[in-house]
C-alpha cells in the first residue's frame, strides 16, 4: 500500500498550486472561497473557459479531447490543490464529472468529437435528468417516454414526461436523461440514455427553493421535446447500464478530494470555536476531535483506494467513501451548530444570508441523500462490494 505520493506527483502539485495561486489572487480574486451553490454565476462560467484554455478543467481525459491524459493520482492532487486554494465549486461539474466520463467510456466517436471538446472548454453546460417524482432511489421506475419519429431533420427521439431535482438545469445546454422507450416495458429494461437540448419548446423549467434559500435545483418538463436519433448513448433499451455507469462517475475518483474542501469547513469550525469560547467545552472539544480523525481516515482511505486499484480501477473498498464522508459531513454540519450557538440561527440579511458554517449544516443535509442515499449505499456496497444477495424487487 502507497499512502503517500511521487517525487513527480508531488512536482505535479506544485505546478497546479502555482498556476490557482496566479489565477485567485489575480482575475478571479472575487471568487475565491464562493461556497454559494449559485453564487456569482457569471464569474464562476468565466472560470470554466479558463480552466478549459489552460487545461486544467478535464485533466484525466485523453489530450485529443482537451485534457492532460493525468493518472488518477494526479487527478487526486489537482482537485486536491483546487480545493486548498479556496477555486470556487464548479459551474461545469455536471458536465466534466458525469455526461463527458460516460460519453467517454459509453458514447461512440461523432458523440465524443461533438460533445467533449465543448465541455472541456467550458462551453456548454449539462445537467442530470434522472430522478423523477416516483423514481429516486428505485431509478428503473423512471416514467418519462421517448419515441422514434421522423422529422423534417431526420429521425429524432420525441420526449414527454417529468424530471425532478435537477441541479444547475437552469444554466445548461444539454441534460443526459433517462427515458423509457420500449412500451410495455418494466424496471431496468427498455431504457435508453438520451442527450437532450434544453433550449427548445419542448422543455420547460420550474426553479425549486432549498432549504439554503437558494434554488439549485428545478423540475423539468418535456413535452414533445426533441432530440436527433443518434444522441442515445449505448444501444436504444440499454440505457440502464449507462446510467449506472454514471453513478460509477459520481461516487467515484470526483470525490476522493473533497476531504480537502472539507478540511477548510473544519478549520472555519475550529476558528470559530476558538472566538466565541466553546474550544473551552469539554464535550465540544472531544467532538472535534472526532471530526479531526474522521478527516484523517477519508484522507488515508482515499490514497489507500488510489493505490489498491488497477488499471485506472478503483477497487471495490471504494464503494464505502460515499457513506463515509456524507456522514461525516453531516455530522460536521451539527457540531458546527453547536459550536455557535444561538448565533447560527440569525441571518446576516433576510430573507436567506447565511454565513458559511450554517450554510453549511443546511446543505449537508443533502449530502446522504444525493448520488444515492445512505441506505442505498448500505446496498450497494452488500451487493456490489461483498457479493451479498440482491435486494428482492418486484420487477426481476
Ligand atoms: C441537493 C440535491 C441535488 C440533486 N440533484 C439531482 C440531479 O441533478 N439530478 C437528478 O436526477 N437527481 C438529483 N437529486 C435527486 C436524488 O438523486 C434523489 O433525491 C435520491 O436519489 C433519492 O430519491 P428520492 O428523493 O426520490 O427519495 P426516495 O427514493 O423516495 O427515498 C426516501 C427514503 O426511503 C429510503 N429508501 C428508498 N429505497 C430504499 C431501499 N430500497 N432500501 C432502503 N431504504 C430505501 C431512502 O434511503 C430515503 O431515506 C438531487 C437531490 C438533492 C438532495
């Protein structure tokens, strides 16, 4: 097991470092630290075609597609270094971690030559169109239909139906989703993974407020929306393996970093704790303490992921980190209410201007929910990780 890095990966971290430095003390000074998911949105679209210009926006993909070919380990340390530096969170994650890996691994070459350079130039934006208002957790219930039509362009899917939570829908071009089209059909067959254009007629957006106060996320309507027949990735009707590609993505190598991120939430914690007189708490300091150690553990799982799996593979262990630092975090988010006190439940402006840390416990709300709850991933780690029985359902 390697818990540590190379003499080059750690040239490698330097170069990243120097470059965010250049960039977040200079151009971008104003964005450093934005923790708002919807904050200064103008800036943070600017900071995608930067990183796209420089490279650094996709730097595990093949360099034909605008990436630096990087290892998971340097992977790792840029996002690492992004999040030490305070870079704002990204605009185009959507696109970068989830559509551009699938059409990667699942998409055939005229869908990589058209959708991946954009992406990786911070050009187009994407949002994910999975979960409906009776299909989350149980996905293969999705309801929302596509057909085949001829049309005055060619042959194109026509869409009806309904998406809902929808992160960032309302700044993006495309969302990959999910649609049933093999009438009749039930669960996990007869689905098919469309890339779908948001500005058209056929698709409509309604804003939905969080409990941040901020509206993050939207249900989507199509009705009678259209995409052309060669946007399905994978064989039409075996959606459902693409789909569960992408949430590969999504618990995958994307978040073996965060614990840098959350490491910056840790220290405003503690600084926090330490100004208003709870660090003298016994029961307060024991639970940072805690949270300290849980920090060190996501971060020695991570490099012991990064150097058990192979062939770009992480190994199966890795199933466990979603649970783990969505938990944690959650956790955090609590203490950091206590460690405030009263304190935290006064905003700075009404209706909604929180400060970090209660912004924080808030959101982290969210965390064992999204990319699948906590209990969906106590079984796919059963199921996946340690080769338990499948849960029964009704449809196999
Ligand atoms: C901040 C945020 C952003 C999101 N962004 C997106 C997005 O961009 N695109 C998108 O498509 N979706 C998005 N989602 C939706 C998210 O994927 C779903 O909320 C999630 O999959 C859970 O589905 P659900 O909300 O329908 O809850 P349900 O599936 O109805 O679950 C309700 C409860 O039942 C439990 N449960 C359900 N099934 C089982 C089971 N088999 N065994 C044990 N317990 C079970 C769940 O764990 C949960 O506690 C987002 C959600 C959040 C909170």
């Amino acid at each position: 097991m390697k818990l540590g890095f190379t003499p080059a990966e750690e040239a490698f971290r330097r170069e990243c470092a120097a470059w965010l430095e250049a960039q977040l003390s200079g151009p971008f000074r104003a964005i450093r630290g934005a923790t708002g998911l919807v904050a200064c949105v103008e800036q943070r679209l600017a900071w995608e075609r930067v990183l796209g210009r420089a490279r650094w926006s996709v730097i595990g993909w093949p360099e034909r597609y605008g990436g630096r070919d990087a290892s998971l380990a340097e992977q790792v340390i840029f996002a690492e270094e992004y999040a030490r530096a305070g870079a704002p969170g990204r605009m185009g994650h959507l696109g970068v971690e989830l559509a551009g890996p699938t059409i990667l691994h699942f998409g055939n070459d005229a869908q990589r030559e058209r959708f991946l350079p954009k992406i990786a130039a911070g050009e187009e934006f994407w949002c994910q169109g999975y979960s409906e208002p009776n299909a989350g957790s149980d996905l293969a219930a999705v309801r929302t239909r596509a057909r085949l039509e001829q049309g005055p362009r060619g042959a194109e899917w026509v869409i009806d139906g309904q998406k809902t939570w929808t992160s960032l829908a309302q700044f993006a071009q495309w969302i990959f989703t999910i649609c049933r089209t093999e009438a009749g059909s039930r669960g996990p067959a007869g689905l098919s993974y469309l890339l779908v254009p948001m500005q058209q007629s056929g698709v409509t957006l309604r804003p939905i407020r969080q409990i941040t106060g901020e509206e993050e996320f939207n249900e989507v309507f199509f009705d009678g929306a259209r995409t052309p027949a060669e946007y399905c990735v994978g064989r039409p009707g075996d959606g459902w393996k693409v789909a569960m590609g992408t949430l590969a993505f999504e618990r995958g190598v994307s978040t073996l970093a965060q614990q840098m991120r959350f490491r910056n939430e840790f220290e405003q914690l503690v600084a926090a704790a330490r100004a208003n007189g709870a660090a003298r708490d016994p029961l307060i300091r024991q639970r940072i303490a805690e949270a300290w150690i849980g920090l060190r553990i996501m971060r020695y799982s991570a490099l012991r992921m990064l150097s058990g799996g192979r062939e770009g593979a992480l190994p199966p262990e890795a199933l466990t980190y979603k649970i783990y630092w969505a938990t944690w975090r959650r956790r955090l988010g609590e203490l950091a209410m206590d460690v405030l006190g009263p304190a935290a439940e006064i905003a700075r402006a009404a209706p909604y201007e929180f400060d970090d840390l209660p912004r924080m416990f808030l959101a982290s709300r969210s965390d064992t929910i999204y990319a699948g709850t906590n209990q969906i991933q106590r079984n796919i780690i059963a199921e996946r990780a340690l080769g338990l029985p499948k849960e029964p359902r009704g449809d196999r």
